[in-house]
C-alpha cells in the first residue's frame, strides 16, 4: 500500500473576496511550509448524560461547534509574504517605485480579509481538503542566532470545510529562497542598529474573535476584528556599553521606537526586505540575573500602545543598490526638497565606486537641514550595506522628502532616485513595508 508523504503535500492560499465565500476567478499561492502544518478542522464530542437508571452506561454524544485553528510555519520570503501581511493588515497601498524596485506599504484597514487555505496531497488520487473564512490570527516573526529566518502564522477560521473539491483557478508558485537571519538591522530608538541582539520575536496580531451561532452545522456566524496589538521578547546582550539603559527604559515606561529588517541577502546586496517600525512600545521590567559561567543577558518583553502622534512615521527616500558611478561635471550633484521647502544641493565627491556610506557622509555634511541620510538596511555587525535612505525629521503626513531632479548635474538616475514626493505616514502602531519586484498591489 503506498503511502503519502509531507513532501508531495502543499497548501494554497486563496484571498477571498466574500467571506467564506469562494471567489469567482480564483487566484491561489503555494506557500513555502517548512514543517509540519497544525492548522486544521476540529469539532470534539460533546457528551449529554441523562439519568434513567441504566447503571452508569456511557452517555449519548453529540457533535460540538466546528473550529478551524492552528499554525503554519513558513520560511521567509518576500513575495508570498505579501498576501499573509495583507490579510493581517486590512488592505495594501499602490506599490511605488523606489530603489529600482517596489515599495508596498501595508495601512491598517477595517475588517480584516479572509482567506481560504487549500491542503492538497499530490499523490494518486489528489485529495483537497479546503477551509473556507480563514483570518489570520497571528503573525510573528522571530528572530534567531543562526539559520533560516522563519514567518509564524496562526489561523481562525469559521470551520467551513470542504472535500475533494479543487477550488483550481490560478496556481501562483513564487518559489522559495531561504534567507538567513544574520541578514537585516535592527535599531533601539532610532538609534544606530544592534549587534546585541539575542532575541527580537514580534507577534502581531487584531485579536480576532469567533461568533458562534446555532442552526448553522456547527459553523461560525462569523469572526469580528479587535485591536491591534504587537507583543514579544526584546533579549540584548548585557553589554558594558549600554549597560541598564534598556532596563531603565522599562522602569521608567518610557516609549520606545523598534525597527527591524528582515533581508533577502547580506547588506552589500540586498535585493528584498521586509520592514517593521512599531512607532510605541513599552516594555514589562524585568531585571538581569547575576551568577554562571555563560554570558549574560536581559530580556525585556515589549507592548505596542498607540498615541496619535508618536505613532506617526516619518517618510524617507530609498536609493538603489551601490555601488555608485558618480561623474564630475555630469551626476555629481543631489538637490534634496525635506518638507516641501528650498531644494538643498549636495556636491558629490565623484568616483567610480562611491559606497552608500559615501553618498550619506556627503549629504550629511552639507548639512541637510531638517533631514538626514542614512544607510537602509545597514548594519555594523555586518556588511555595511549598500542602500541608503533620505529621511525627514518630520513625522507624520505633513512631512515628506522629495529629489529635485531639475538640479544642474543631478545624480538621482546614478543613485536610483526619482522626483516622487514621499509623505510620512499616518499615526498607526505598526507600519509594514515589504520591498521587492512585484509591481501590482497586493
């Protein structure tokens, strides 16, 4: 008797555009699972004993509610990805070109969109098992010391199954490169990024809730939005350089700026990425342990909170990929607008392979009043990188950075610049980016 094998099984998941509802021209994307998948239907007996003398027999059952719950562990990447923060978020803004590629930012929106997620076993004869009204309930990201940078989904469904029944349609396979977690940056209060970092695991979440109803087969009414909250470990190195400072941090509920990227490659070439700014957070104290031989860390578990101005983000410009060719006379000049006001010229040094970091020490010399540069994703730990961004110092819709690419000798084609004015983004606790090469809207 032959049987299945994890390795011919997949699952596609398929936006809907009804809840629970199948959509009319199905377009579907193959997930990159990595172990195991615990998402699944369940409805547990429910016993229903009466007493009529019959000795302690076992009692008659009858069917419970029909759940669909569980977790399914992705590897990273930075395409698929889109449709799980998508689904998380509410909604997608039009992607904008910048950096050479697409910029898609992810603004919270109410409801939440549902999904359907298609289990499928390839082996004569394909079976489909297919559950209709799936949200996400978590996502979370964490962060380890080694290996591949992993993407954590936990599902709530109304428990509508359906069997054997391909939904078919589009098949979309974005195929899957495993992308290590030694690549990215993370920064502590807009500060210079970590090479302490032991453990940063955000989870996300609009705490989604299940409204049960009778006279439906057990399925649910429906599943309504919460908030939105975003919770886990911040685990630093304790460190003679920063000392208690995280720690009094927490002490003092002081709120906090936590940035994190999540890259496709080492900084010197970073194609993709995923970027995280939770704009307040507050952190639980939790003091350093003395005593043992290994070295010692602190870990702080941190709190998203919302205030409708520090939850502002301020907008930035992102570069292409350095090296840079910069040529006197011809693209050795930037004019840079911060905040709508008078372009600010910044002279180039010129030469053949000028690295980001050069480009930045240049702006940051004129210096770039209201504004600064800075390398995106950059990390000391590491390749320095070779992007940069231009960012205001304004949060919020009323900032913006934008290229005057009318200045004589102007190097924003050199640098992968355009004259697109950028704006900051409104207050939210969370903002999303996910840079890459799909120029459609999620």
């Amino acid at each position: 008797m032959a049987q299945r094998t994890g390795i011919s099984s997949r699952i596609i998941y398929y936006p809907e555009t009804t809840p629970d509802t199948d959509p009319g021209s199905p377009v579907g994307y193959v997930l990159p699972i990595d172990s195991a998948d615990s998402a699944m239907s369940a409805a547990p007996l429910q016993e229903a004993p009466v007493y009529m003398g019959n000795a302690g027999e076992a009692p008659s059952t009858v069917p419970g509610e029909t759940t669909f719950s569980g977790a399914t562990n992705l590897g990273l990447e930075f395409l698929t990805i889109g449709y799980i923060l998508k689904a998380l978020f509410g909604s997608s803004a039009a992607a904008v070109a910048t950096g050479g590629k697409q910029m898609h930012y992810f603004p919270f929106a109410a409801p939440m969109l549902s999904g359907q997620l298609q289990k499928e076993w390839a082996e004569p004869t394909a079976q489909y098992m297919r559950n209709r009204g799936v949200y996400v309930d978590t996502l979370t990201l964490p962060v380890a010391t080694s290996g591949a940078q992993k993407a954590n989904v936990t599902w709530m469904g109304f428990g509508d199954e359906v069997q054997t029944t391909d939904l078919a349609g589009t098949k979309t396979n974005n195929g899957y490169n495993a992308t290590s977690s030694f690549y990215g940056q993370f920064t502590y209060q807009g500060g210079s990024p970590l090479a302490t970092v032991v453990n940063f695991s955000p989870a996300l979440t609009r705490k989604p809730s299940r409204q049960s109803v009778a006279f439906n087969a057990g399925i649910a009414g429906g599943i309504n939005t919460g908030m939105f909250r975003t919770t886990g470990p911040l685990q630093l190195l304790f460190d003679t350089t920063s000392n208690l400072n995280v720690y009094n941090d927490a002490i003092n509920a002081v709120p906090l700026l936590l940035e994190c990227v999540w890259a496709d490659q080492v900084l010197s070439s970073v194609g993709a990425f995923l970027y995280l700014a939770i704009t307040r957070a507050i952190s639980e104290r939790h003091a350093p342990s003395v005593g043992g031989e290994p070295g010692l860390t602190f870990q702080q578990n941190f709190r998203s909170t919302f205030d409708s101005t520090a939850s502002q983000l301020a907008p930035f410009a992102l570069s292409g990929l350095g090296p840079f060719n910069v040529v006197v006379a011809t693209s050795d000049a930037l004019g840079i607008k911060i905040d709508g006001g008078s372009t600010q010229v910044v002279t180039l040094t010129p030469g053949a392979a000028r690295t980001a970091a050069q480009i930045v020490a240049n702006i940051n010399s004129l210096p770039l009043v209201g504004g600064t540069a800075e390398l995106f994703p950059g990390n000391p730990a590491g390749a320095l990188g070779q992007r940069f961004r231009i960012k205001s110092a304004t949060k919020g819709v009323t900032g913006s950075v934008q290229i005057d690419t009318t200045t004589t000798h102007s190097a924003h084609t050199v640098l992968g610049l355009d004259a697109t004015v950028r704006a900051g983004k409104a207050a939210q606790s969370v903002h999303a980016f996910l840079f890459n090469n799909q120029s459609a809207q999620y």
